[in-house]
C-alpha cells in the first residue's frame, strides 16, 4: 500500500489532488484492495456540482457496491471515460488514476482533509480490528 | 429476508481459519461463520472464479452441516422429511433435495446421500444448521432411526473444476474414474507431509459441488492439525494444475452462473418449490411428505411469481434485493441474486417477476440507484459445463 505525500485523503478513502484552483479526486490504494476487483464506477456528468462529504458516485467490485464522497465541493470539468471500459485501472493504479476533475469551489475545505501519514495511520487502526 | 434461527454471539470459525489468515485471506462473516471471501494472493475473486471453470481451486466448506440417519426405517424417515425419491438411490449415490414446511416452502435445500443399506447422510447449508437439525429430529420420532448432528465431526474441503479429479486422484488410492457425478465413495487420502508417511482411511469423497462444474467433496477428521495438513497437501499436489485456494465470494458467482440456489435469497421459508422452479427434484407421486399437500394446492391454483434469469442490456449491475421494473417503470419483482458473472463476462440476476413477464426475451428494468436499467429475461442456467465425450 502507498499514500503519496502529494494527496490529500478522506475517511471514506477518497483522495484528492490539489493544482491552484483545479483538483483530481480518486480512491485510495487501502479502498481498491479493500473492494476487490472493480468492475464498474458511476460518475457525475460534466457540469454536475458535488458537495464536501456528500456521494458523488458510486464504485462496485465483482462483491460490493461502495459510494463515494467527495473530499472537497466544486463543479466536475471532466470525467474519467477510460474508466468505462478499464474499470479494473483502478486496482492496478489506485493513487494516479483520477475518477473526476474538478474546479475546487470553497479551498478552505482542503483543511478539514487528512495527510498521508494520517491517511495510513488511519487505516492501520481501521484495519486493525 | 426470512427469518432464520438465532445464531450464536460468538463467531464460529472452522478448523482451517488460522490457515486462511496465514495464507492472507481476507476473512468476513457469513451466517455466523468467520471465512474467506477471497485470496488475494490467488488473484481475487476473479482469478478464483476463472480458475475453477477452466482449472481447479478448493473451498473450505466447513461451515456446512451434516446430519446422519441411521436405522432400520431410516429410508422412511428420509421419505418423510425430503421431496425427492430417496428410494431411487443405490449405496453410494446422492441427489439434490429439500426439507419442506407443511405450507411447501423451504426450511432448507441439501444433498442426501446415500452411504449404506440404512444410512444416509443429509448435508445441509450453514446458516441453517440448528434449524435443520431440530426440523429433522422433531419429525421423525415415529421411525426406528438414529439422527445425529454431524456437523462439527467434519472438515468439508471442495476441490472444483475440470482438473480436480487429475488433482485428487494423486492423492486417494479410490478410483474416481468409476465415481459419477453425484456419487460418492470411501477413500484414503494420503498426508505427505506427514512423518511417517500415513494415511487417512475411510475419507467420504462425495462427487458434487456448488460451483456447476465438476468436482469433489472430501469430509476428513475436524482436527486442525489434520485439516491443514490436507488443505497443504492438495494445494501441493495441484500445483501442475494450476491449484488456487477460493472464497466464498468465487462460490457464489460460481454457483450463481450455474443457478444454483442460495438459501434466504432463490429459496426460503416464503418461497415454495414452483415458484423456485426445482420441479424435477420433487417427487410428487412418491409415498406422502411434509409439504406436499400444500403444494398439490399450490400448482392447481397456478404460481403468482416466478424465479428467472435475467441478463443487464443496459449499463449497471443488478444486485441482491433491487427491484425489478417492467418496461413502464412499474414494479414487478426483486432480484434475490445478482453479480457480475466472470467467466461469462456479463452482469446477470436471479429475480422473481410473475409469470406473464418470465418468457426468455422479456424486456424489463432493474432500479438501480433510483434508476429503472434495461434486462432482459434469459435462459438458465447461465453457465452449463462443456459435456465430456
């Protein structure tokens, strides 16, 4: 497992990437291994605004069916499409393969995010149990 | 869902569990029992599945109940309690069966097998093991027969796939060319890696599965040391074959490509053997069983719903439990099983819709997330294993 330095993450085991004003949004390499193969990933159209903590879309592997929540609010520019047909991206390539980008609304919010080191410190407890 | 027994608060765990964690599998709760889901060593769920249809892998399957039925009536309790002939059955052969409420529904699905002139061997699904047990035991006191709950005595270990029969045959001097589908035999099965070399004598080697492709059943000591000696040994001797160990999350795309029957999802104490569709495992002219006066009632009055296979047309994976639209949007029906199937590489379901929209070809939708998403009725099974010349 590796949590880039670079990205911000969400409890939800969302991770974000952050350029000016500008943000890619994906979900964690803890998340993929966790679901399993991925089959499948719904995404908001373009134009479509997504809300701090709120599902934007959904991520199923062969077994589960897991939503997604957005670690920032904004408006989507552009979907993922190769993500139609390679789903599967996502479990070779959890940390490079962005699902939506967006144009950050309220940055401010990125504060409220956790840090690599916090992201995996998190999930080492979550995993734990 | 139906209502099942109490489980118990304490999670059960088979004699294989440590092994399973050393081997990094990733373990859920399933009916009271802490098991495999998938391996990701092995390559997840996918790899497991894909493997078993052109390969092999093995299950633990330990969670699964067996009840014995031993006596001089046993063959009349056996009547009494199952729709399928038992009478049918020569010393060694099994069959596909159900114990069935006085109302023709399901208290459970199982294999009975038969192991010798008055025994037989009831094998019976995990999260229904107490259940069975006590329905079995409270309905045939009036015969001269012993039933014992078996379940604990035994590690069940499922080896599946075109290959398992080259996989076990190393390892067991019974001839499993001469054991057909849904018979079973007695064997040993050799422990390599024990010193000194020694054999387990007098294993149950059952051939039937759950995964609609060929394959054993092995029920050996439930002693941790011998279980894991056992489930290493195979493993070993498969490895020219491509052995993979496999979860339950492979079982049950496995099972549902075939359209085999899960307990509390295609059957259930609500739902009767018509509408389940299993009429050719029902012996209706067979001396008289709980049940069938409930359903020789249900047939005259025709079924209401009906379980079929349905194929995504559109975009979207129908899962357990979503609606089932007609063309209008209006609700028909719900899936009871649906996944993506990996071999056949389609999203398929299991649904039940009355018979008016059950024709294969039959447009209808799944509400997925809200959504009414295009299906289509298919034929079943989804997935039929090649036919060996």
């Amino acid at each position: 497992m590796s949590y880039p330095a670079d990205l911000k993450y969400t409890k939800e085991h969302e991770w974000i990437k952050v350029d000016g004003s500008n943000a890619t949004i994906g979900i964690t390499d803890y998340a993929q291994a966790s679901l399993g193969d991925i089959v499948f990933v719904d995404l908001p159209k373009p134009g479509s605004e997504i809300t701090a903590g709120k599902t934007f879309g959904t991520v199923e592997s062969v077994k589960a069916v897991s939503d997604l929540y957005a670690p920032a609010s904004g408006t989507v520019n552009e979907v993922n499409g190769e993500l139609a047909t390679v789903p599967e991206k996502i479990n070779k390539e959890a940390n490079t393969t962005w699902m939506v980008r967006v144009t950050l609304k309220n940055p401010e919010e990125l504060k409220n995010l956790l840090s690599a080191a916090d992201y995996e410190k998190f999930v080492n407890e979550e995993g734990g149990h | 869902m139906p209502a099942v027994e109490a489980t118990t608060p304490t999670i059960r765990k088979t004699a294989l569990n440590a092994v399973h964690r050393q081997m990094g599998a990733k373990m859920v709760e399933f009916n009271g029992w802490d098991m495999p889901v998938e391996y990701p060593s092995a390559g997840g769920i996918m790899a497991e599945h894909n493997a078993v249809r052109t390969g092999v892998g093995i299950f633990d399957v330990s969670h699964m109940g067996d009840i014995r039925l031993a006596g001089p009536q046993a063959l009349a309790a056996v009547q009494h309690i199952s729709m399928n002939d038992a009478s049918r059955l020569a010393i060694g052969q099994a069959q596909y069966s159900a114990l069935l409420y006085p109302e023709g529904t399901f208290v459970d699905d199982v294999i009975v097998h038969r192991l010798g002139e008055d025994e037989y061997l009831l094998v019976i699904n995990a999260g229904t093991r107490e259940k069975d047990f006590n329905w079995v035991r409270d309905n045939t006191p009036q015969f001269d027969c012993k039933v014992e709950h078996l379940s604990d005595d035994f590690t069940q270990i499922a080896i599946q796939g075109p290959k398992a029969v080259n996989l076990l045959q190393k390892l067991t001097d019974a001839d499993l060319s001469a054991v057909k589908f849904y018979w079973v035999t007695r064997g040993t099965i050799n422990l390599l890696k024990a010193k000194p070399r020694r054999y387990l004598s007098d294993i149950l080697i059952a051939r039937t599965g759950y995964t609609a492709e060929d394959g054993f059943e092995i029920y050996i000591p439930a002693d941790e040391v011998t279980s894991a000696r056992v489930w290493n040994e195979i493993l070993e001797a498969g490895k020219e074959f491509g052995v993979v160990p496999c979860g339950l999350g492979s079982r049950n795309t496995l099972r549902l490509e075939g359209k085999l029957p899960l307990y509390g999802h295609e059957i259930s104490d609500t739902i009767n053997v018509w509408e389940a569709g299993l009429d050719r495992f029902i012996k209706m002219e067979k001396p008289d069983f709980i049940g069938r006066a409930a359903l020789e009632n249900a047939k005259a009055v025709g079924v209401k719903r009906t379980l079929v296979g349905l194929e995504m047309v559109e975009r979207g994976i129908a899962r357990d439990g979503y609606k089932v639209l007609d063309e209008a949007g209006k609700e028909v029906g719900y899936v009871t099983s649906g996944s993506p199937a990996p071999f056949l590489k389609k999203n398929i379901a299991l649904a039940y819709v009355p018979p008016a929209l059950a024709e294969v070809g039959t447009r209808l939708k799944v509400e997925i997330r809200g959504q009414g998403v295009g299906a289509q009725v298919v034929p079943t099974p989804f997935y039929k294993r090649p036919k060996k010349n």
